[in-house]
C-alpha cells in the first residue's frame, strides 16, 4: 500500500477509536422527544469484526463532527424515526440492494406506516454487520426475529431438517408477500 493510503487508515483508524472511546460505554444514551432511549452503544470488538470497520465511523456519520458532537438536541422524535433517516444513509452505498428492498413486502409496509415493518437496521446491526456467509441458518437469525413462528414450523420440515436458510427460497431483501410466491429462486 502507498504511503498515503498506510496515512488515511492510521486516520480512520485514530478518529474511529476516539468514537469507540465513548460510545464502548453500555449506559451511553440520549433521550428523544417522545420520552424513547435511544442506546449510543457500540461493541468494539464487533464492529472490528464488522465490514463497516473498513470504512470506518465518519462514513455514515458524516453529518458528526467533535465541533458538533456531542449535540446539544436531537432532531429525531423516536427510534423509529431514527432509524427510517438512517436508511437512506444505508442507501447511499447500497444503491442496489435498496432498490430490491423497494420492491418488498417490508418496504410496502414502512410506505403505509406499519411501524414494525424492518428497515435496514432490523436485520442488519450497522456496528456489527457480518459477511452474508457468516449469518445462522441454524437460527433462522435475521428472518426468525421477526417471523419465529414461521420459522419454528420450517425448522420442522423437511427442509428445515436439511437446513436450507430461508433465503434458499425467499430472496432477503425483496421479499414478496407469501401469497404471491412469484420471488422465489
């Protein structure tokens, strides 16, 4: 690697411990206007393992710097409301990814307001987002989260018993309804 480039990682690398240095804190929090906590906590050793180590804190907090941090007010009202502003930070990398999820029964659901429909980070947790290989098809983790029931009943089956993941047959970020069953591979 080129000089320059040994320099940004060393960067990244100090500017992103002097995150950690904070936010490695399990009690960090802020308080949002509609009474929610919403945990500032990240687990170093898991985002060290994550793919979004390689990039680093500042990529998808951009919009943080020391000079503003930590802010004075948050202008989210809930998690919830956190969470839909930051999957379009989600979507500025993962253009077409995003474009598939908009096409799924999930992203339907957050378009006609159903506030348990899964968002980026329902399945995926940004400080910690592993390799698709590395996911549990033993656990079914992340679809069972949501859809345990479903899954119970699968681990049952015949395929569940050959230990097929879920998206051997259901795509996982464009989803379609179970009725539809016109995405399946």
């Amino acid at each position: 690697t080129s000089l320059s480039a040994r320099a940004a990682d060393s960067a990244r690398s100090q500017l992103d411990q002097q995150c950690l240095g904070c936010h490695s804190a399990k009690e960090l929090e802020m308080k949002l206007a509609n009474g929610e906590t919403l945990s500032l906590y990240v687990q170093g050793p898991a985002f060290a393992k994550s793919v979004h180590n390689q990039i680093g804190c500042a990529v998808c907090h951009a919009n943080t710097s020391f000079e503003n941090h930590p802010p004075v007010k948050t202008k989210f009202a809930s998690i919830r409301e956190y969470s839909l502003a930051q999957t379009k930070v989600c979507e500025s990398c993962h253009a077409p990814v995003f474009k598939l999820y908009e096409g799924s029964i999930h992203a339907a659901l957050v378009r006609e307001g159903n506030s348990s429909a899964p968002v980026c980070t329902d399945c995926h947790s940004p400080h910690a987002v592993m390799a698709k290989a590395a996911y549990d098809t033993a656990t079914g983790t992340p679809c069972s989260k949501c859809h345990n029931p479903i899954f119970n009943a699968y681990a049952g089956s015949v395929h569940g018993q050959a230990t097929l993941a879920c998206s051997n047959c259901h795509r996982a970020h464009d989803v379609s309804a179970a009725t539809t069953g016109d995405n399946l591979k």
